[in-house]
C-alpha cells in the first residue's frame, strides 16, 4: 500500500506569514538555458522537487556538470553547442511534462538517437503536440502508439526555421519550439495563444535574439538561432500555484488572514488571483517589484463573509490552469451555481483533473454537471461534511493529492488520502507549511 495521510476535522482560524518553494516552471527552464550558457550559472531557492532534479539529472546524461548545497545550485554551461550526444541515451522526464516537452526543443541537432521516458502518468500523455511542428526543424521523431512515451527523437544537422501557430494556450509547446528556434537557421515565427510567458522572459533577460509582439489574442514571437548565452544569476520567486493552495485554504476559513512572500505574480500566471477576486475573495498584492522582467510581490489574503459564484471566462483558462482543482472548492462553498467552460486542457496533466474534480466534488456532497470540457458546481456556502472520504488510485496527481488536503482541512470529516509522496514532484514542503498552520494534521505509513 503507498503512503497515505489521514485528516481528521478543519483547521482553526489563523493569521500567519509563510513563505512557499521556488517557481517551478522557472526552476526547470532556468536548469535547461544554464545548461547552454557559457560559464557557471547560480541559483537561489531553486525549487528541489523530483521534476526539477530530473532536469539536473537529464542535463547531467548531456554532459553538464552540477553542484547542490545549502546556498543553492550551480550549473556549469558549456555554451550552445556544449551537448556530448553519446551513443544509446535515455532521459528519464519521470512526471514532468514541461522538462519531457521543453527539453525536445534543445535536442533536435542531437547526432545520436536520444530516448525519452517517463512515468506511467506520463507516459499517457499526448507528445504529438510538440513533435508535430518540431519535426518541421528538420528532427524526426518515434513515439509509443504513434503519440506517448517512451519517443526517439533523430535529430538533424540542418535544421531550418518553421511557422507555428499555438493554438490550445500550452506554454511546453511553445517553449519547446522557441528552444528549437534557438537551434535553427533563420528566423522561426510563431503565432501563440495567450500562455504563460517565462520562457520568453528569461530569453529577454539573457539578450537572446527574441522578438514578443502582443496582439489582443496571441502572442507573436520571432526568434533567431543563438550563439551564445550568458551565464544566468537568479533568486527564483516563490511559486503562484503553490501558494494557491494557501489562499484558497485561508478563503475556505474562518475568520482568517495569511500573507505570502515573495511570490511570482507574472500577469499570464494570476488567473487564479482574477477568478477569486470575482467570486468575493480579498487578495491584495503589496510590495511589489521587478526582478528579471518577472513581478513578484506579497500577497495578503483575508476569509471573505461570503463566496459569489461565477460564471468564468474561457479567456482566463490558460493563466489558472493549474488552479482549477482549487477553484472547485470554492466554488463548493459560493452561494449559487458557478460554470467554467473550455476546459479541455485539464484532461492533458497528470491525471484527467476535470474528471477528479467530479470524483472530489461528489464526494463532499456536491452537486455537478460535466462534459468533456465544461462543469457546473453548485455551491453550498453551509458545507460541512461529517463522514469519511478516501482519496486513491488518481496516477499520483500531485495536485489531486493537495487539493484533497485542502478539501479536508476547509470542510471537514476524516479523509484518508492515499500517495502523500505525490507532492514531491512539485512542493515537497507542502506538508510542512500546513503543518505550521494546523498541528492536527497527521501523517501514516500505511497499514
């Protein structure tokens, strides 16, 4: 039997200041462009999680040295074209699907065949999206049932520039063609739906040949081939998806206040921030700054009275995506029916979310209404659940698995939570700052 955590019964009012783990989509793109920088890159509050440290290792099969201790992360770059592509490589994503799907932009010029694999959460999901306009580089590309892991990828010495045109909002597939533009002759344009932008940011940072241009749906983005990256110094912010967890437990309490530090505020990463205000949550962002084209601020977070519900615009999908297992909760407590549409995207993670929303839902006694893409909550502001609920069998979603803690501790009852390693795939302290919060949480080693 895996791990499982058991709560029994919600968390007392509070009034803390915590601080969350490093930005993971920065930690794992900051591993990945330090690793073709010219010289040694260091890193503060790098976010060591089992995705990120797969991107150390994965760096490490190329060649690219590495050094962890207590004052951070240094990563030895050997520039560009730095890669030693030896025969027979395997690189093992393990769950992340931004390192399985970023990494393939860098290694379209390998001279070897290079295999990528992952977990079995991993493994089912759909790579076409990012070998499909890879393979227009010039690379070429072998995948499981014509669209999983375990893919070879073959890559070329002559790889030419492409045109793509993003259209689902997925952020891994337009990073991973921007890394393959970074490789390729001439200039690679591509027309993004609107997505989370770090990638583009820290290519701005580091003076890469890059060209962003918002229009009022996408992004335009032209890059050219690079020749050389400058070593990259970087304090990571704190994660905006992991401190969404805390603010939606401080807006499940009562009487409750919280304030986050340091946090990663970038504007294509606040949807969750824009959906609570909404619904009635107050979020304010204090001491805000700009460090590396990224905002960071402290954010204050106080229990509302009440929750409204909502009917939320599709076009803030892409900047809440992982949040959405979240927003279900407070929607659960909102007064009325709340209804998000388009959503498509939340059967691409690591496990179908939409449909462990209804799993989770269904079980605190809340009434919904799905489609492949859509649900319809309808919320109970007088929630308060008295039973037993067991949580299993959900591929190891690390965001299934805090998402139910959140539940448990906001609405009661004793939940018996099945992979409590799970979070050690993005927010291996996750535990430890609830536990600062509430002291009754207790952990077992299953039985």
């Amino acid at each position: 039997m895996p791990n499982s955590l058991i709560i029994n019964g919600k968390i007392a009012t509070f009034n803390k200041v915590i601080s969350v783990s490093g930005d993971k989509s920065i930690s794992i793109r900051w591993v990945l462009l330090s690793s073709l920088a010219n010289g040694v890159s260091n890193a503060k509050n790098l976010l060591l999680s089992e995705d990120v440290l797969a991107a150390i290792r994965a760096i490490k099969i190329l060649g690219i040295k590495s050094k962890i201790n207590n004052n951070g992360v240094k990563i030895y770059g050997k520039g560009i074209k730095g890669y030693n592509y030896k025969k027979n490589l395997t690189i093992n994503a393990q769950n992340s699907g931004t390192l399985g799907r970023l990494i393939l932009g860098l290694l379209i010029n390998t001279t070897h065949p290079i295999k990528i694999i992952g977990d079995k959460s991993l493994s089912k999901r759909d790579f076409r999206r990012v070998t499909q306009p890879l393979t227009k580089f010039g690379a070429q590309f072998k995948l499981n049932k014509s669209k999983n892991l375990p893919l070879k990828i073959f890559g070329s010495q002559k790889l030419i520039s492409v045109k793509y045109f993003e259209k689902k909002g997925s952020a891994q597939c337009k990073s991973s063609v921007i890394f393959g533009g970074m490789r390729a002759n001439g200039t690679t344009i591509i027309k993004a739906k609107k997505s989370r932008n770090h990638t583009e940011l820290l290519c701005k940072y580091l003076n890469l040949p890059i060209v962003v241009k918002k229009r009022k749906n996408h992004d335009e983005i032209k890059i050219n081939k690079v020749k050389i990256i400058k070593p990259l110094n970087y304090n990571i912010p704190s994660d905006i998806s992991s401190s969404a967890f805390f603010i939606v437990l401080t807006a499940l309490s009562n009487n409750s206040e919280l304030i986050i530090r340091n946090v990663n505020i970038n504007p294509s990463r606040t949807g969750v921030i824009t959906i609570l205000k909404k619904m009635g949550i107050s979020i304010i962002f204090k001491n805000q700054k700009n460090y590396k084209g990224e905002k960071v601020a402290d954010i204050i977070v106080k229990s509302p009275r009440s929750i409204n519900s909502i009917n939320c615009p599709s076009k803030l999908n892409s900047g809440a995506i992982d949040e959405f297992l979240i927003i279900f909760l407070v929607a659960a407590k909102a007064k009325g029916i709340s209804y998000f549409k388009d959503l498509s995207e939340l059967n691409q993670k690591e496990s179908p979310r939409l449909k462990w929303a209804k799993i989770i839902l269904t079980k605190i006694g809340i009434k919904t209404i799905t489609t492949k893409d859509s649900i319809k909550i309808y919320g109970n502001p007088k929630l308060n659940i008295k039973k037993k609920i067991l949580v299993k069998n959900y591929l190891k979603d690390h965001r299934v698995f805090m998402a139910s803690v959140i539940a448990a501790l906001s609405f009661g009852g004793k939940w018996y939570i099945h992979d409590k390693d799970s979070i050690k795939t993005s927010f291996p302290n996750f535990l430890k700052v609830i536990n600062k919060l509430k002291k009754n949480v207790t952990k077992k080693k299953n039985n």
